[in-house]
C-alpha cells in the first residue's frame, strides 16, 4: 500500500521538470515533483544563462533554432521577471569566421531571427570592451540572459499556487508495478534516509542527463550522452550584451552578462557519467583566451569560480558526437515502445525551450489520463497571481542595479552585500521544507554569488537558521560549512590574483577565527552531492598549515 | 597550474580596477566612526566597492545613506588591498547631486571660500550673527546650520592683506639670503578665520631660515568635494594646480591645514584627475612634516625656551590619510618641559562641515563624545590637532582650549 497518493509524479527537478509540474496543474491534474538535490541543482542551474535566440543553432541545427526563436518570444511573455533584454552580437574575430557569416546570415532568415549588421563603429560606440580583433558584428536583439534559477522557482511556485506538491532531497529508488503497469514510486530522504511509496497513475521522467539511470530502474534504456561544459565567472559584466562568436560553435565562444556577472563559456566533453564533472585548467585557460579574443578585460577581470554543467544529449542513434549532437528533444512514451505502461520519458533539449519539452511530455500523459484541457503556460505569466513572486524575491534589475533598493530605508544590515540581498529577500524562503541548506538559499536569492563567494553571508545565513528555523548551532554550523565547501570547489580553479587573496580572508576567517576546520575534520563525511571531487577546504587548510 | 600559463591572466592587485579587489574583510567598517556610532549606516564596504558593483553611468544612482559618509577617509587607510572606497563614494555622491539638485546649505557649504570672504568682509555682524541664537533659529529652520553648533570667527584682516603689508615692511629691511623657499598654501581657515596660526608658521620658517612665499590660491576645494560638489572643487583644483605649476623648481609647497594639504599631495591627482597634479602633489608638505624633514637634515633650530606646559594631542583623520606619521608629536618632544599625550580615541565627528549640519550634529556629537570624555578625564591646559575643523569640535563638545602644534613650537621659538 502507497504511503500516498497523486495523479502524476515528476522526478527531476530542472527547469523541464519545473515546467512540466506547472503544465499539469495548469491542466488541473494532481502532480507531484520529486527531485533528489534541490531544485536548479544539476543541468538548469549549471546553464550559462543565455536565452537563446537561436543564432547559435541556425546553421547546424535549424529544428532548434526556430524552437529557440518561438520560445524566446514566449518565455519574454511569461517570464518576464526572469529574462533580462540584453541582446546580443554575434562577432567575427577570425577570417574562417567570415566565411561563416553567408551561412549565418542565410539560417537566422530562415528560421526568423532578426539579424542586423552593424557597423564596427557602432557596436564599438555601445560595447567599448570589444576587442581589437573584432572584424564584423551582428546585433540580434533577441539574445537575453535567463535566470536559470528563477525560472525554475517561478514554475514551482506557480505550480504550488495550483495544488501541486514539491519534494527536494528525495531520491526515487524503485517504482512499484502492477503488471506492465507503473503504480507508484519509492522514494528516498536523502537526509533521513526515511523511505516513502507514493502512488499515482503516471511517471514522468525529466531527468535530463540521469534520465537513463531512472529509466534502468524499470529495466529500460534511454541513452542519453553527458557531454560537460566549463564555465568561468567573472565578477562584473564586460558587455551590456551577450556576446557570441560568428563560427561553427565551438569551445568558449560565449560571453553572458547576467545579473551582476559575465560567464564565460563554455566547453564540450563527453564524461562518463553526469556527477563526475572535473575542471581541467587547460579549460579555464580556454575560456580566458576565447573569451579575450571577443572582448578586452577578459583576463584582468577577476575570476569568481569556475562551474561545469552537463548537457543531457540524447542519442538519437546517428554517429554524431558532443556539438554535434541536435539540441533538440524527444518525448519517449516508454508504453509505446517498450511496454511500460504509465511511464513517459523526456529527453534532450535545453533551459531555452524547457517549456515546450514540458507541453509535449504532459501532453501526452494528460492525453492517457483521459484529460483534454489544453496547455496554458504559454499565456499564464508564472507569477499570474498579483506578482507575489516579485514580492518573494526583489534582485537587481538591469546591470544589477539596485533598483528596488531606491527610496528603501537603509536602515537594515544586508544579509549577502556582494549580491545586494536584504533580511526580507532571504526569510521566506526559510519557511520553504524544499530549502535544505544554504546552497538551496543561494540559488533561491543570489547570496553568496558574489566576489566573496560566501565568506560573508555564509554565517550570516547560518545565524539566520538558528533565529528563524529554530535549527540548534551545530546544525547551523555544518550548514555553513557544507555552503563554504561547495563554494570552495568552484573557487579553487581561479586562484590567482584577487580571488586568491579572497580565499586568504575566507580561510583565515572561518578556518582560524570560527575553527570551522576542527568541526569539518572530525566529522570526516563525503563532500557535498553533486560537486567534482578534490582537495577539500579543510584539508587544503591542513596541508598548507605549519605543523 | 603551471606558472608559466599565468602569463596569461593580468588580474594582479597592482594593475586591476580597484574596485575589483575588495575581499570583504571589512576592515574598513570597523574603522568607520560613523558605522560604529549609528545603526542606520551600511558602512564604506557596502557604499565603496559594493555598491560600485552596481553602478551604472546610464542609470540612477543610488544615494540612501551616500550622505551619511562623513569623509574621514580612515576606510582607505584601513584597506588591505587599496581600494579607494572613498572615490567610489564621493562620485556617486556627485552624481546622485547632479541628478537630484544640491540644497541651498549644501551649495553654500561647498562654496566655503566666497562664504568666508564675505564673513570676512562683514566680520563684526557675522559673528554677531553667528553668535546670536535668534539668527542661528532662523539659519536652522532655513539653510539647515545646527543652531548648537559654534561657527568659526571670521576676522577683517586676512591672511593675504597681512601677508602683502608685511612683505612692504619687510622690503624696506634687508632680510639675510635664505636657502631655501617654501610656497604657503594657507587655505581658508588661515586667510579667514585664524590669521594668528598664518603668522606663525611664517615665523616660525622664517626662523628657520627658510624664505616663505605667498602665491595666489583658490579653495583647496575638500569643503565642495564633501558636499557632493567634485564638479566644483576640480574646477577649484585646476585654478591651483595651473598656479602652484608654476612656482620655480626647488620652491616646495607648505600646508598649514590637513585637508587642504591632503588635496594637493592625493586627491587632485586622484579623485579629481587634474593634469599636472603629480608634480605639485610630490612637493606638498605638511608643515610639520617640512620641519621635521628640516630636523632631519639637521638644520631645524633647536635653541627653544623651555616651557612647562602638558598638553594633548589628538591625530585628525585626514592627517592619517597623509601616510607621514605624526610629525607633530615628534616635533614637540624635542622642546623642553612639553609634555606630550596623545589621545587614541579616533574621529571626533566634526568631518569639516558635515558635523555642521542640523541632520548630522548630534552623530557628530556622538561619534566624538569618546574623545570628549578622554579630553575631559586627562584635564590638560589644551588639546593640539593639526586639522582647524577638530579644533572647533574639541573645544565644543570637550569644552578644552585647542591650537595647532605649531602654536606650541612658535611659543619656544619666544613669538607672542
């Protein structure tokens, strides 16, 4: 017997998964999200943030790009607050690029995309941090930066406002079967280890990258590739725009503005498996050197951390390899072709067009269920009900400036000042059972996103645990220090000039003036879910240490 | 990492955008005396590199709490890894200004030269006026002056008229050849308010065998930098530098005042990016920092009465700002029966005119009553500072008597 029931469970929790759990309960069916870390943890919240326009696909991959453009035009409607209007420029640096540029031309007509060709003059006039080696710039206003975690929090919360529940930490280890029948699914508490058998009548399997691990689970295959991509931040935006390369896409051809950062990406390797995602320096060497090549400053500017994502190709059985590869998705009904009854798989696509892998994949299973309402989200803003997602959450608008912060009081003390975060942007989330630890507060408000890397608000978030959540200080504490851990492995590939001296202050205060070393070293545990493994903090602390 | 791929990455502390190399230590809102005596204030950390973050020349600038900075400087001091924490306030300060409007106060606190010429001018009814608390009710309510607060005296006689009838004088002696020769910069408060300290320093170089000239000068320009007016203390700077540019090579620059001397050495050349500051900032000195170079070189005259008084000294923020030490202190200790204590109990609040303000006096009040209770618990005949505007706030909120330094050195040197 089920512990519970639902209509639909959703495993996974990116933003395909986010959007799938919004569609049906657009659609008025019971729905439940069961992800395994938090939510935006694994290939949503690793993205580079660029909405694409779909001039990066147009020449290779023209099924994508028009999904790009029709998306993008969506997604402007409904996730407004989401999506900062950059814009971008597609540069030719080299004379191999040149040659690009017909081909480009020619697929950004064909699949819709305004395309102009500015001159030199001009588009140095707006973005004077272009490069010397810059030969000829297009300017497609449709390039945006979409905040990946956002995203996926206003899909939730959405979902949530229409009675669909959300369980982070929770790991499906099994499904129970009637007959070929899918009947429910057994889950895991990745903290308690509590074990729960949820009943419902259909799975949905957005998994991405880890979507043949679900799959395997029920004895079927679905093949999908990792390919990892390297990313590098830098703590300023160099450009108002987005900046991409005018070739064949290739490696580090992307520079985003997004918020108060420039990301620099990114990479493309096949790795064998979606939590091994090691960061080489040849690759963050690549993304200073590609990066520098469209716009100066790239390699004064101080490097944050560096992150690897992984893209979830699906093997559509050609022989193609990484970037070659579609970006486009599949929607395997797992009845169909293996037998499997109440199981739908969705597979491949990217951030830019999670909505409309969520329409089909629920459309389907809606369709099985016996339901007809059609799909909604493409006209429902996500924060349709008086703007209380704005209310949740204030950031900084346009170059991060902080515009809600005008005419505030500033009487308060910010809880992360790198990121501008308040008191009141932080707390309601405290109140949220799906926020874990303070990895989870991070991508749900931007603190510890900044230069310091949480060197600051890391104990201020962990005070706030004690005062808001009633949580005890040895909790609080190795909260704060899984937070410093995690950071810790993204920090430790720039170390060179100011970052270096960041991670000096870092270490000093929290390993010699908190003692966080002595309580991380006696507790001896894994590192944190889902990071490259490596030197630790505390026993890079320990090795640099006079005995 | 292999160092030879570092080649590759310029971003080292000596050539980044200072802005860029905060490590939120915090250092600096530690040392910030009006963080530590009001909760309302963020601090220089979340004003300075923080806040520049997010700074946009296309977009509106952010100004809650930018006017709480009283401009000490001692965040600069403090930090680590050298960001000018206080250029980042100051231009959003002026930007925000230029956006919003300055007020009336504002506007006349920054123009503190034609407002103290015109004190001067009219001496005896502006200090009446200053004086008496019906005019000071009214210049509350209207302009925003705190009625409490003790503005400076204004004398007829300037520094400059002095100066020039003096050199008249003097042409009709035959004064020894003099191997050295110092420019005064006197700013303000000398030429305005405290002739008597002019006359001293004049003396006491001259003593010393060192000729002192008297060029024509403008408003160092701090009083309009500190009032969100960068706009009018550049165009200030650059009346000065064009001046000073053209003193004969060997002439050095003296400064009687800390604040002004800290625009000519740092911020012309810095915050207000005058060409052709460097020169003139390399060769400003404080005035006791010139004596005690004269010490140095052995020809500072050291024949002093001796004196029996005990006195306190109390450094200024911007003299800390100056990287020289206290030469004042060290001056001191070579006369005869001064015995010398140096009050550590940082920022007395008055920040030049911001401690003026009616918003601002009693933060300013606060942030000094530290130095306050330590001037009135150590009972010394007179507290020393180097700056005119502490000077002003020790004697009013410590009720002590307060002279420059040099006022002990000319008393040695017999000038009454």
């Amino acid at each position: 017997m089920p512990d519970f029931t639902t209509g639909v469970v959703v495993i996974g929790g990116g933003s395909t998964g986010a959007g799938a759990l919004r569609d049906l309960a657009m659609r008025g069916i019971d729905a439940m999200l069961i992800e395994k870390g938090d939510l935006a943890s694994g290939t949503t919240g690793r993205s580079h943030g660029l909405l694409h326009s779909g001039g990066r696909y147009c020449v290779n991959d023209l099924a994508a790009a028009i999904e790009c453009v029709e998306e993008g035009r969506i997604l402007r409607r409904i996730a407004r607050t989401a999506i900062e209007d950059t814009g971008g420029y597609f540069l030719s640096v080299t004379e191999e690029d040149e040659a690009w540029e017909p081909r480009f031309v020619e697929g950004c007509a064909k699949a819709g995309i305004t395309c102009e060709r500015i001159s030199l003059d001009e588009a140095r006039r707006r973005e004077p941090a272009l490069s010397k080696q810059v030969r000829t710039a297009f300017w497609l206003p449709e390039d945006g930066h979409l905040d990946p975690f956002y995203l996926v929090m206003g899909n939730v919360e959405s979902a949530r406002r229409r009675g669909a529940q959300v369980r982070t930490y929770t790991e499906v280890t099994g499904f129970t079967r009637e007959g070929d029948r899918v009947t429910g699914v057994i889950t895991r508490d990745a903290v308690t280890g509590e074990q729960t058998s949820i009943g419902c009548q259909a799975v949905i399997n957005a998994t991405g990258a880890w979507s043949g691990f679900v799959a395997k689970l029920l004895d079927v295959e679905v093949k999908v590739v990792p390919v990892k991509g390297v990313m590098v931040v830098l703590s300023h935006r160099l450009a108002h725009a987005a900046i991409n390369r005018c070739h064949k896409p290739g490696d580090g051809d992307i520079v985003v503005p997004g918020l108060s950062v420039a990301i620099l990406g990114t990479t493309a390797r096949r790795v064998p498996h979606p939590e091994v995602l090691p960061i080489e320096w040849d690759e963050v060497r690549l993304m200073l050197e590609e990066g520098a090549m469209m716009l100066d400053g790239v390699t004064a500017a101080r490097a944050m951390r560096a992150y690897a994502g992984v893209r979830p190709l699906y093997d559509l059985g050609a022989e193609a390899e990484g970037r070659e590869m579609s970006r486009n998705f599949a929607v395997i009904d797992h009845e169909e072709r293996d037998g499997v009854a109440g199981f739908t798989s969705i597979v491949g696509g990217k951030v830019t067009t999670y909505r409309l892998m969520a329409e089909r994949v629920t459309h389907v299973v809606a369709r099985k269920l016996g339901v007809t309402t059609p799909c909604s989200t493409a006209d429902v803003p996500l924060n349709d009900r008086d703007d209380e997602l704005d209310q949740l959450r204030h950031r900084p608008a346009q170059m991060g400036a902080p515009k809600p912060h005008l005419g505030e009081d500033y009487l308060k003390p910010l809880v992360c000042e790198c990121e501008l975060v308040r008191p009141e942007d932080a707390d309601p989330w405290l109140e949220d059972p799906a926020v874990r630890g303070l990895e989870d507060m991070r991508r749900r408000t931007r603190a510890g996103m900044g230069p310091c890397q949480a060197a600051v608000c890391s104990y201020r978030l962990a005070g706030r645990l004690v005062t808001a959540r009633h949580q005890d200080g040895a909790m609080a504490t190795r909260a704060m220090a899984d937070f410093l851990e995690t950071r810790w492995r993204g920090v430790r590939h720039v170390f060179w000039g100011s970052q270096l001296r960041q991670a000096q202050v870092t270490t000093g205060l929290h390993l010699e003036l908190f003692n966080l070393d002595r309580q991380l070293m006696l507790e001896n545990r894994p590192p944190p879910v889902g990071e490259d493994h490596g030197v630790g903090l505390a026993e890079a602390a320990q090795a640099t240490r006079p005995r | 990492m292999i160092s030879d791929d570092l080649d590759l990455i310029t971003d080292t502390v000596e050539e980044q955008a200072p802005v860029e190399a905060c490590t939120k230590c915090t250092a600096c809102n530690t040392v910030c005396p009006v963080a530590r005596s009001t909760e309302i204030f963020r601090g220089p950390k979340y004003l300075g590199p923080e806040s520049e973050r997010y700074r946009d020349q296309h977009e509106a600038t952010v100004t809650a709490g930018l006017d709480l900075c009283s401009g000490c400087k001692l965040c600069e001091v403090t930090c680590p890894s050298q960001v000018s924490i206080q250029e980042y306030i100051r231009r959003a300060q002026n930007k925000g200004a230029r956006e919003k409007g300055r007020t009336l106060r504002d506007w006349m606190l920054g123009h503190t030269r034609l407002l103290s010429a015109f004190g001067s001018m009219t001496a005896p009814l502006a200090n009446f006026g200053n004086r008496n608390p019906v005019v000071r009710l009214a210049m509350e309510k209207l302009v925003g002056i705190h009625r409490k607060r003790p503005l400076p005296r204004y004398q007829w006689l300037t520094f400059e008229r002095w100066f020039k009838r003096r050199r008249q004088q003097a042409a009709t002696l035959t004064l020894p050849r003099k191997e050295r020769t110092v420019a005064y910069f006197y700013g303000c408060w000398v030429n305005y308010n405290e002739r008597r300290l002019g006359e001293m320093v004049v003396h006491i170089l001259e003593r010393n065998g060192v000729n002192v000239i008297v060029p024509k000068q403008q408003c160092c320009g701090i009083p309009a930098v500190v009032n969100s007016n960068i706009d009018l203390a550049r165009t200030y700077g650059v009346e000065n530098v064009r001046r000073l540019s053209t003193l004969p090579a060997g002439v050095d620059i003296i400064a009687s005042s800390t604040s002004c001397g800290l625009m000519l050495k740092h911020d012309y050349s810095h915050l207000l990016d005058i060409p052709g500051a460097e020169p003139v900032g390399s060769r400003t000195y404080d005035i006791c920092e010139y004596l005690w170079m004269l010490h140095e070189a052995g020809d500072l005259d050291l024949t002093f009465e001796p004196l029996d008084t005990r006195v306190l000294y109390h450094a200024p923020c911007h003299l800390k700002s100056h990287g020289m030490g206290y030469p004042a202190t060290r001056l001191l200790r070579l006369i005869p029966g001064v015995h010398l204590e140096e009050v550590d109990e940082g920022c007395c609040g008055i920040s030049g005119t911001f401690g003026v303000k009616v918003e601002k006096y009693d933060l300013s009040m606060k942030i000094g009553s530290r130095l306050f209770e330590a001037v009135k618990a150590a009972g010394s005949d007179s507290v020393l500072a180097d700056c005119e505007t502490c000077r002003m706030q020790v004697e009013h909120g410590a009720g002590a008597r307060s002279s420059h330094p040099v006022e002990i050195l000319a008393r040695a040197y017999g000038y009454r």
